[in-house]
C-alpha cells in the first residue's frame, strides 16, 4: 500500500509539477505528500494513468486538503 501511494503522489506531482517547473518533474517528497492521501481518496480509479489523476483532481480541487491545493497552485 505505501509503494501504491509513493508511486500514485509521483504521478501525480510529474503531470502537474512536471507541466510548470521541469526541473521538479515528479515533485519533491513534500509535494506528493500534500496530494497521496487526496489521490487515493477522490482519484483511486484513475491509478495509474497520469492524466486522468490530473484531470480528476482538478475536478475534485474543492475537495483537496489545503496542502495539496498549494502543489497545484505551485509554479516553481
């Protein structure tokens, strides 16, 4: 289960990190930490297909923590 979720804040963070600052493409540890816990909660039948965890997280962003709203908004 924890590889499941490192794995699943990696993906996440390299399509929405990825896409602003190249240099963090699979985000730092605290970047997937904000947003794992969210993922599995609002986007689990999307693992593990990069964009549509994307896609489903900007749908759900009223539901994400508040740290894992910050990744989002981040620009490097």
């Amino acid at each position: 289960m924890l590889r499941l979720r490192i794995l699943v804040g990696a993906a996440i963070l390299a399509g929405q990190v990825g896409a602003s600052a190249p240099g963090l493409a699979q985000g730092t540890p605290q970047q997937r930490a904000a947003c794992t816990d969210d993922a599995l909660r609002l986007c689990a039948a999307e693992v593990p297909n990069v964009s549509r965890i994307t896609s489903c997280m900007k749908a759900n962003f009223s539901r994400l923590s508040a740290g894992c709203k910050a990744v989002f908004h981040y620009r490097g």
